[in-house]
C-alpha cells in the first residue's frame, strides 16, 4: 500500500484537498471552527468544531457534493506571507487558529493560501488550482479531541485521501478494502481464534480453542525443527526478583518497558520482559568445555512488557506475548557459522509458510541515546561491525537503521507489513558481547585458561501472537490443511437417511487423527455448506445415498465448486500425505 505522506506529489495534493474540505465544511456550516488538516499516510484529514452537530455518513456525502462542486469551479490557489499581526486581526473569530499562530516561534515566516472565498493558514506547499483535487474520497469521520489531549474537547477528524486519477483513487479503494477484509482482528472474531476483554485489559488477549489449536500446531512444528538442530528446550518462571535484571542491564535500560515491581515480604519481583536473564543463569550453572559450544538453550517463553494502550494491536502488538525464543552460546570463531544456521532457519520456515514478502534490517544503536543504549563504545563497534561483516559474507541483502538495535547488541531483522500498513519485525538474530560480561560466562579453551562466549539470541516466529497475526493476514483465514482448526466437516445431506453413516466416516476420520467436526444440525444442506465455506474449513465432506451405499465420500475443496468422490481409505490417505507435507 502506497505511502502518501512519502510521496511528494501525492502529498501536495492531499494537503490541498484537506483545504478543499475545510472550504466546503465552511459552506455548509458557516459557524465551523478549523483546527489542522495535515496530510498522514493513508491521505489527509481535517479536525473541525461543529458545536453541537454529529456528522453522519449523510453529512459526509453532502461534504463532498460541495467539495466536487468546488473543484468543478476551479479557482487558482494562491499563497500570501502576512505579518504575526495580520494574522491575529485575519484569523480573530477562529480560537484554534489564533492558537496554532501563537505557538509559532518568532521569526518564522507566517503564510496563508486562499482559493476563492476561503483562506486557511498554512505552511504549504500546495498545488496550483482546486480543479487538480476532483479524484478524492471521504473516508470516515471520527472523534479526537484538541491538541490529543483528552482534557480538551471533542473535535471532529474528518479523513479522506486523493489522487491525480480516478484509476490510482479506484485502485487504492479497493486495496484499502483488502486490507480490511485481510486484518487480523476482524478475522479473528469471525474464526473465533482469539478475543479481548476490557475486564482483562488491553494488550491482553486471549486464544479461542480455534486459535489455540493452530497455535499448538505452530508449537510442535517448530520444536521440532530446533530439535532436529541440536536446540535444548527449558521452561523457566514468569516472575524474578529484581536483582536479576538489574544484573543484565534491563533495569539501567529497559525498565520503561516492563511492569512495575511487585513488593511483598522483603522482596521485590518483575514479570520479566525478556528469558535471557534466566537463559545465562542455566549457562553459568555448568562448567563448559570449548568442545561443548555451541549450546542453543530454547524455550517458547511468555514475556511481558509494557507497550503503550494506544499502540497495542489484536495479536500484532500485545502486552503478554510468547517468545519463539531461544539464545546460543557460542566461541568467538562460531559466530559467523552460528548467525548462518539462524537465517537458514528462518528461510526455511519461511519457505514452509510461503513468505515471501519480507525485508532484513541491520539495527544499529543510537550512538547519542546512552540512557537506551549499554555505554561502551568498543564493544558497540566490535558487535556491529562483527554482524555487518557476517551478514555481508553470507550474502544477505539488508538496509541499515540506527536506532533500533536491543541495548546490549545490534540485530538482524526481518522486517514485514501488516494489513494496515504497519512495518513489524517478525523474526530476530542478535549478537550480544555484553550479557555474557555481566554474567560472568565462561568456557575452559583449547589450552585450560577461561574464555568468554558470545551470545546470538534469536526468535524465529518472533513471539506466536505475532506471528498469528500474520499468518492470519496472509492467509485471509484459509489455514494450511495441517493448522486448519477444523480439518474435516462431515455433512450428512439428509439427517435421517444418512446420520449414521455420517457418524461413522467422522469417528474413522477422528481415529485417524485428524480433526473433524458433525454438522447434523436441522437446517437446510446449503446453509450447512455456506457455513462451512464461511469458516473456511479446507475439506467438506457431503454424504448421500450413493456414498451411503458404495461406502465411499464425496468432498469439495474450499474454493472450489466441483466434488470429489474417492474410497475413506484414498481420502485418508491424501489428507496424511499433504499434512505431511505441510501443504
Ligand atoms: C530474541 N531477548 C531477545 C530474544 O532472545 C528479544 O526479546 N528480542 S525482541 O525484543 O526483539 O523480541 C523478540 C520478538 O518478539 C520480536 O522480533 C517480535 O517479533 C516479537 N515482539 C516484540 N514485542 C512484541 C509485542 N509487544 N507483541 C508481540 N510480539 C512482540
Ligand atoms: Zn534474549
């Protein structure tokens, strides 16, 4: 999805279009009082006072009639440079404008554009005529209060996005509608695999049997294959003391991102933020030989961190996550080997789940920012110049961003786009010389004397919450058949004649393992069949008399018409072999 705001054309004329919507709300409502109108990625958006009056979708169409009138007409925009004084006297009867000229420094240069019979103050640049503003749309209108600040009124937000065509404007539109249908949230609820609650709270979700099934599913799944690459995998506490984090550093350097402690007797704990803590103790609770590195030490590990109520997102951003987590403990001359298997791993699994779309991000420190970033500038140096130089030797293609690397250490990270255009990272490789320094870590080397490891943490899935998100999004819904919550619908196409038949086929199928639900309800076959589609089971089976009498079944595939009629013994089959094959 196109970036408005990146776009220097497209935002031109979105600003422009915001001015064209303050006019036509000006003439509609003449007592109409103008906060600020900027342009954001997904358009543009005005923040207006309407005293009492509610915008409707109605108002909203009138809206526009006025605006496409007015750029029907055409006037020419033009710019005027006008002294603080000026200004005062122009904008007198408009409060939120005389407070926008009041916070602008002294000696700054004030401007207004006019088109017609209507000025607004305003920075620019704009485009030259209203008439280039024809191919917009409003969007929607929603409440914000002045200045953010929720002690203040409510103005109204209302949004819309323009384009030089009404091709790019229809294009966008239907993307906009995608990503819709596509997000997460709505089709979480319309799965039933996860839901929120404001009595719990916000971040805080919960994963409805449907999505707890997939979510096993992806838990197996990558167990397994951390197994199979010589991962250990441990189960460590929620909560520690607070000594602890303040021992790695979280406390100097992460503490605004945890919860705050919890005191009782003479202790004081934290839900941790981060497993590495407990992962470096379990190091450290053995001698270690050269010859035993690397140790990989994994644990799928709920986390918890204060993310801002505003910034929380369905399953994309919560605030109780589970780490697909695990750290490494490496040699020195190990690194460059270890990072490899890590990027294979992720390009493995990407490969499972047909990702494709995906950028790596070199995250670098922010040299100026010490209170985020471990103080030590050699160590920085080493780390970052050590993960640039792997990442070039393998081959990987990356774009750098300073600002962005964990406290103790710079990381490799695979960067992806939500729905709505959010950019998240997925999966992450860190290399890490400082949590090894605070814990003390050692092995015995080549010649008896202690050496100090490194440590690479990495998550493949990211956290699951993530994770499903995405694979909600990308999938609209329609789970591979070995995630799919509900691999099977066994529908008998009259209740009475087929039930027991249906029965029998459906205990066979749970036998067998796979996961198969009845639908014997008293309704209509095509309502049974349209609710199956809706809820995107991947296999429906449609039992009648020939099936009855032949012993065989007959199924449709989601997303396609025809049906397909087969032995339970070939069926059984063909589901074992594409589950196998994760298809
Ligand atoms: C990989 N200590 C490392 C770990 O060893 C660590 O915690 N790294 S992290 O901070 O980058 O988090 C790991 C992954 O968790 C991220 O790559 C991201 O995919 C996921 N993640 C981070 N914050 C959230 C959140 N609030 N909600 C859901 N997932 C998150
Ligand atoms: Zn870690």
């Amino acid at each position: 999805m196109i970036d408005i705001k990146e776009d220097e054309r497209l935002s031109k004329l979105n600003h422009s279009c915001a001015h064209l919507l303050a006019q036509a709300v000006k003439h509609l409502y003449p007592k109409a009082k103008f906060w600020v109108g900027p342009v954001i990625s997904e358009g543009f958006y005005y923040d207006v006072d309407l005293g009492d009056h509610t915008l409707t979708d109605d108002d909203l169409e009138k809206i526009a009639k006025e605006m496409k009138k007015l750029a029907k007409d055409g006037k020419r925009i033009y710019r005027v440079e006008i002294s603080r004084e000026e200004a005062l006297e122009k904008f007198k009867d408009d409060p939120y404008k005389i407070d926008l000229i009041n916070e602008i420094p002294d000696g700054e240069v004030i401007s207004c554009y006019t088109q017609g019979d209507f000025t607004d103050l305003c920075r620019g640049p704009h485009v030259d005529s209203v008439k280039e503003c024809k191919n917009f749309k409003l969007l929607k209108v929603s409440g914000a209060y002045y200045k953010g600040d929720s002690k203040n009124k409510m103005l109204q937000r209302i949004y819309g996005v323009c384009f030089d065509s009404k091709e790019d404007l229809d294009n966008y539109l239907a993307a906009l509608e995608d990503a819709k249908e596509r997000d997460h949230r709505k089709i979480g609820k319309e799965l039933e695999l996860f839901m929120g609650h404001e009595l719990v709270g916000p971040g805080l979700q919960m994963w409805l049997a449907n999505g707890a099934t997939v979510r096993y599913e992806l838990e197996k799944y990558i167990k397994e294959k951390e197994v199979k690459l010589g991962y250990e995998h441990v189960y460590t506490p929620y909560l520690a003391s607070t000594e602890l984090y303040k021992v790695s550093g979280h406390w100097d350097h992460y503490k605004d991102d945890m919860f705050p402690p919890m005191k009782i007797d003479n202790e004081e704990l934290v839900l941790r933020p981060m497993n590495c803590p407990h992962h470096m103790l379990i190091y450290k609770s053995k001698l270690h030989s050269y010859r035993d590195l690397p140790i990989r030490i994994g644990e799928l590990a709920p986390d918890f961190r204060y993310e801002a109520s505003g910034a929380v997102c369905g399953l994309e951003r919560v605030r109780q996550m589970c780490q697909n987590d695990a750290h490494l403990f490496v040699r020195p001359d190990q690194i460059k080997d270890e990072v490899s298997k890590v990027v294979n791993l992720i390009l493995d699994v990407y490969k499972d789940f047909n990702i494709t779309d995906y950028a790596f991000r070199l995250s670098l420190r922010d040299k100026n920012n010490t209170e985020k970033y471990f103080d030590d500038d050699d160590m920085w140096e080493k780390a970052e110049s050590e993960l640039r130089r792997v990442l070039t030797e393998l081959g990987i293609d990356f774009y750098e961003a300073p600002g962005e690397a964990a406290f103790y250490g710079p990381k490799l990270d695979v960067q992806i786009k939500s729905a709505i255009g959010h950019d998240v990272t997925l999966s992450t490789c860190q290399l890490d010389f400082l949590l090894p320094e605070r814990f003390d870590l050692t092995y015995v080397d080549e010649n008896g004397k202690k050496a100090r490891p490194v440590v690479i943490h990495r998550a493949i899935l990211g956290t699951f919450d993530r994770f499903m998100a995405f694979l909600i999004e990308e999938t609209k819904g329609v789970f591979p058949l070995w995630l799919a919550p509900v691999q099977v619908k066994v529908i008998p196409v009259n209740n009475e004649y087929h039930l027991d038949y249906a029965k029998e086929v459906t205990d066979q199928l749970k036998d067998a393992g796979f996961r198969v639900e009845l639908d014997a309800r008293d309704e209509k076959l095509g309502y049974r069949l349209r609710e199956a589609t809706l809820k995107k089971v991947p296999y429906v089976l449609i039992l009648g008399d020939k099936e009855m009498a032949d012993k065989t079944i007959s199924y449709r595939l989601f997303g396609h018409k025809e049906t397909e009629t087969v032995s339970l013994d070939d069926f059984d089959k063909m589901l074992l072999k594409q589950i196998k094959e994760r298809r």
